[in-house]
C-alpha cells in the first residue's frame, strides 16, 4: 500500500473511532488516549493528524468529500429547486450521525464554547451560502442571510421531536411531504389575511 493510502485509512480509523467515542460517551468524556485505543494506533498517530479533540469534531462534521455537502442548484423554477434543495439537505441533517452530533454539540456546547463555534461556522454556512447566492438570483437583489436561515430552521422544525424520542426519524416520504409544505409556506406565506 502507498504511503498516502495508508494516511487515508489510518485518516479513517481514527474517524470512525473517535465518532463511536463522541456519539457514546461525548466531547468531554472522550479523550485522545481513548481515541487512539479505539482506532488501534498510537496517541501520537492520532495527534499528527488531528492536533485536537476540536479538529476531530471540525473533520467528522465537514466529512472525507469537500463536495458532500454543498448543493447544486439547478435551472428549475425556484419551488422546484426549493424543493430539491430541501430533501437534500433534511436527509442529510436526518442522518443518526448528523442526529447525534446534533445532540452532542446542543448538550455540551454551552460549557464547551467552542463546539458551539465550530457548529455555527463549519456546519451550516456551506447550505445557508448556497441558498443564500439561489435566493438572490431569483429575486434580484440581495438577500439577508436570515431568509435562508428562516428556511433552514422550518425544514428542521421535526429534529427537536425526534432528538426526544417524541417521534421516529422521518421517512423519504415524509421528508418529501414536509420539504413541499415548507417550500409552499415559505414562497406563498401561511395565507391569511
């Protein structure tokens, strides 16, 4: 094996070690020593490649692909493209990986600060920027980040349920069904008068 593939998958051990550790036991019950016994390589391996706990976190929420997690927008109306924009970014946010840390970063965040910065710059702006740039191209001017934001969270307003456990993880369908209503509220508002 290469010396770059064997960066990669030594890369991905202590990943999916360090994941197992974070999702059971949590940022602060999870130390580098536990990491490196769960990936089965030394500390110092694991500390060469992630200098930090927080670059772990940093590494498993930006994932392996730099491209996973940005959204093309196509040359459909803007409820289509809406809507394609919506599955993709509720299933991707639906994941019990992207559930757990979700749970993980809202539990530990208010006495670990910087998980909760690392949340708020690493793991929404890839969607919200995109969103943002789809938004004011389709409306010809500006548009505050806010809007995107706005949206973002009523496509998530199902995730406080199901962190819970007052409902199971959505299905393909109801993602699909949720998205519409979502996209049908946000272009059309509640219309009342």
């Amino acid at each position: 094996m290469k010396r770059i593939e064997q960066q990669q998958v030594k890369t991905r051990q202590i990943l999916a070690a360090a994941e197992r550790l974070f999702l059971e036991h949590g940022y602060v019950g999870t130390t580098m020593d536990a990491v490196a016994e769960e990936a089965a390589v030394t500390k110092q391996t694991v500390y060469r490649y992630f200098p930090s706990k927080a670059d772990l976190v940093i590494a498993l929420i930006e994932g392996d692909d730099d491209g996973a997690r940005t959204f093309a927008f196509g040359d459909g109306g803007a409820g289509q493209e809406l809507e394609r924009y919506g599955v993709a970014f509720l299933s991707e946010h639906m994941t019990p990986h992207n559930l757990g840390f979700f749970r993980m970063m809202m539990t530990e965040a208010r006495d670990h600060g910087e998980l909760g910065e690392i949340f708020r710059t690493r793991a929404q702006p890839s969607w919200r920027d995109g969103l943002v740039r789809f938004l004011s191209d389709h409306l010809d001017r500006p548009v505050d980040p806010a809007m995107a934001d706005l949206f973002n969270s009523m496509l998530l307003s199902q995730r406080t349920a199901i962190l819970m456990g007052n409902r199971p993880p959505m299905s393909a369908e109801e993602i699909a069904s949720h998205v519409a209503l979502v996209v049908g509220v946000f272009l059309h508002g509640a219309g009342m008068r």
